[in-house]
C-alpha cells in the first residue's frame, strides 16, 4: 500500500486524498482549521449555519463531470442539491436603466431569453453559445475523455481575451456586458481573462447549477468518508510547519503538534505561496520562488450574512446579480473603481425548503488592497475602525438590495460580515483571493502552474494550478493523481464505472 501525506484539507485537498483512497492509498490528511473543506466550510452564527463559498456549483446534473466523479467515488446518492429553477437560473439587474434580465437553463433558454430583449442580437447569440461550447469541447478533461501524450493544439480564440471573445459575435455592447454578467465567479478582468476560462464556466451554469442543501460541510464530509473508509485518516487542527527537503526529495513534514509524518509522496493543497514558506530556500530554484511570488492573484469578496426574521421575505430558487453600470462588468479587480461595481444576492436553501428564507447572502468583489491598512491585525482585534468601516460597506450593500427587493432591511434580524482579510485567514488564502492566481491569457505560462514540481516526491493540486471553483478543482485532482498513476488512469476507470 503506497502512502500519501496531503497538506491542506480544502476541497482539493479532499478531492485528490479521495481518489487516491480509491485507488489503494492510505492518506493522511494535515489540516490547520477545526474543519476541514476550504470553500465547503460553514460557520454558525445567531442559531444558522452559513456556507463560506461554494454557493452554487456547476457540473452536478446527472452525465455532469463531477457527478460523474462522484459516481466512482460512489457518493454520487448520498449529495444532497437542490437545483435552481429552469425557467430562471439567474437574474440580472443593471442599476444604470433599471433593467432585469432573466436568463433561463440550457443552450436555447439562454438564447431565447436575451433575444427578447435584443431581438436583432438573436443570430449572433446562437453564434456566440456554439462557440461557447466549442471552446470547452477542446478540453478533453473537462469531458472526462481520454488524451494522448501529443501536445494538444487549439482553435484562434482559445487563448484570446474573454471580452474580445464576446465582441466577435456579439455587436450590442449592452449585450456583450449581460452574457460576461458571470465572470466575477472566476475572478474575470478585462483585457486579461482567457477566453476558454470564460467558457466553461459560463458553459456549466447555461446547463443547470445546483445549490448544496443544509450546508456544504456535508459533501466535505462525505469525501472524508471516502478517505477513511480505505484506511486514511483526517487530522484537524495541525497544520504543516516545516517540509524536509534533501536533494529534492521530502523526507517528512513537521506540524505544529511537532509530529513528524513520512510518506511516498506528498501533495500540496495550499496556496503555493504559503507552501513556499514552509520550505527550505534550497528546495525551489530561485527563479521558481520568484515567478510565485510575482504571479498576481485575483480579486477578494466583501460578504454579508443575514439571518432573517421568520416568514419575512420570500425563498429565491436563483441566484441574482446586481451591476452598476453595463460598462463596468469587467471592472471588478480594478483599483480607484467606486465600490460596489456589483454583487451576488442568494437565499440558500435549507432542509425540507418552504416558501420563507431563514437566511439571505451578499458577496461583492472586493480588492485586497481595501482592507491592506488591517493586514497585520489578527480576528477580534481589528480595532474600531474596522468595524465602523464594515458597517459602512454593509449598508451600501444593503442599500442596493432595497432597490430589488423593497422594504428587504426590515426583514433582516441579525448580520456578520466577511471581508477579504476573514477569506485570508480563514482560508490561507494569499490576500484573501477567491479564485487563486490570476489568469492572464497574454502570459498563460506564468499564471497556469503544473501539478509536477522539482522536488521528485511534491505534487501540487488545487484552484492554483489550472481553473478554480466547485468544477476546476476535482479535475484538477485528476491531473494530480495521474501524474503517479499514469496519464487517463483515473479518467478511464470514471468511464468504466458510469458506462457499466
């Protein structure tokens, strides 16, 4: 039985300890945090329990990439979702002309619903979603199909801007903003974000997104029961201090309960940044530590939790996007831009829903540098002025949510809050970044990092390495436990198991 030490029990962590598990390993998994999960973690506040991140996810419809990586961990029944509405997966509100859009599920419901509000746009839509979906169909891994060792080549708009690959096909530039209206869920830039990033997230939700039911703690849960049901083990509260590294080979990792764990290999699941620091300098060349450090990261979130007085405001089966100004939407991680550009209103769904929410959510993009002034304070002790500037950015949310939802603060009971330092130290996130480095399709070979490193027995996994969220995470995974196992491994036993 070959052994593998994961340091980092986020979700991928989790997920690449899981297959590992599933196919002989024995894992150990090294978590810092009282709980394991990254973005799957909740927090409890005023009786509720509140997710941190991973709010609505993609890939989980049956035939789906991760449902089906769930189908050969054999967890696939046991995940309990709640799929939005067909009819409107998302609605999206322009502050500008107070216009809303409601975008429904599937190729043609994305299509028929903007072509009622662009009539002469409806050509260039179906043009624009067909080429959506021949971007990601030249990623075999996203279909969970088989690739050969040759370099893979790509079609021209591949690796151009996102926002120039909507201008080819889409000529209103209203509508051009309205179709990017998802790009803050991989943290979109303008001018930056590859085109095929875009893709497939946007692919993803036109094919229906599902929201965890009572908590997402639970699907963390049942990838832990995966690991220790083979034997591994989880252990909470101990994280990594040191990484023994002689002739680039790891002979242990140290951690903070000075215990010593020994392994064939070891994989990393934190930012690589923070990895570094746990690492002898020799380790790494120099040239490598210093194209981490320098690799920008994307942009943070300010949240607000809210509990709501009983009966008060109604449940919400979509998610809802309020934007500013059309020419704004790829903005967010923009310094001196007037914040908020925009954010994400949800009601997540509890056990056995009713017409009512218990609990409303905001999360706006935010920048790091917004919250830079606090970066060497610790929880608790920000001072006063971080609380009054909280309140601040509270209410301007709040404010905004009044003008979809009338009359919705006096449904509000209590609210906490979030800001880019809680992601950052709640996390280990570097500057609080929801989506891990940036991509820039103008240097893609300094923002993409492979799962291989120099040190012969270090694999990497995670948001870091090739697309982040609830979708890039677990493929990412795969990427890691086949470069042990061997190219297709794990993809040709996915396909084994979901064809029988």
């Amino acid at each position: 039985m070959r052994t593998a030490v994961i340091i980092g029990g986020g979700l991928g962590g989790l997920f690449t300890g899981a297959i590992l598990s599933k196919e002989g390993f024995k894992v150990t998994v090294l978590e810092k945090n009282t709980t394991v999960g990254g973005g799957l973690q909740n927090f409890k506040r005023f009786g509720l329990k509140f997710d941190t991140g991973m709010h609505v996810i993609g890939g989980m419809r049956p035939g789906g990439n991760i449902y089906r990586i769930c189908q050969y961990l054999g967890i696939v029944d046991k995940v309990s979702l709640m799929n939005v509405d067909d009819e409107c997966t998302d609605s999206l509100y322009f502050a500008e002309d107070k216009h809303t859009y409601h975008i429904q599920k599937g190729r043609e419901g994305f299509v028929d619903s903007l072509a009622e509000h662009f009539p002469n746009e409806k050509e260039n839509l179906k043009a624009y979603v067909d080429a959506v979906f021949g971007l990601v169909d030249e990623i075999s891994l996203f279909h969970l199909r088989p690739s050969s060792d040759m370099l893979t080549t790509h079609s021209d708009n591949f690796m151009i801007a996102a926002d120039a690959f909507i201008a080819k096909y889409i000529k209103d530039p209203k509508l051009r903003s309205v179709v990017a209206y998802m790009n803050p869920l991989y943290g979109g830039r303008g001018d930056e974000s590859p085109a095929f990033v875009h893709a497939i997230i946007s692919s993803l939700y036109m094919q229906g997104a599902s929201r965890f039911v009572g908590g997402s703690d639970k699907f963390a849960d049942l990838l832990v029961s995966v690991i220790e049901s083979a034997g591994g083990t989880i252990h909470k509260n101990e994280g990594v201090e040191w990484v023994e590294v002689n002739n680039r080979h790891i002979d242990f990792v140290r951690t903070n309960k000075n215990n010593q764990y020994q392994a064939d290999y070891y994989i990393s699941a934190i930012h690589p940044c923070a990895l570094l620091k746990l690492l002898p300098e020799k380790a790494f060349p120099k040239a490598y530590r210093t194209r981490l450090n320098s690799i920008p990261n994307s942009y943070s979130a300010f949240s607000v939790y809210i509990k709501l007085k009983p009966d008060t405001f109604p449940y919400i089966n979509h998610s809802e996007y309020y934007m500013t100004r059309y020419d704004e939407i790829w903005n967010f991680g923009k310094p001196d831009k007037q914040w908020p550009l925009g954010f994400l209103f949800m009601t997540p769904p509890e056990e056995h829903q009713g017409p009512y929410s218990t609990k409303a959510l905001i999360t706006a993009p935010m920048l790091y540098e917004d919250v830079a002034q606090w970066e060497d304070t610790k929880v608790g002790r920000r001072g006063a002025d971080y609380e009054t500037w909280k309140e601040e950015k509270s209410q301007l949310l709040l404010n905004k949510v009044e003008e979809l939802h009338p009359g919705f603060k006096a449904c509000i009971d209590e609210l906490n809050t979030a800001t880019p330092l809680t992601i950052r130290d709640f996390y280990g996130a570097k500057e609080g970044t929801m989506c891990g480095f940036s991509k820039d399709y103008k240097n893609m070979v300094a923002s993409q990092l492979p799962v291989v490193t120099k040190v012969d027995n270090l694999l990497l996994t995670g948001q870091n390495n090739n697309l982040p969220g609830f979708c890039g995470v677990p493929l990412t995974a795969i990427n890691t436990v086949e470069a042990i196992l061997g190219r297709n491994y794990i993809v040709d036993k996915i396909n084994a198991i979901v064809n029988e």
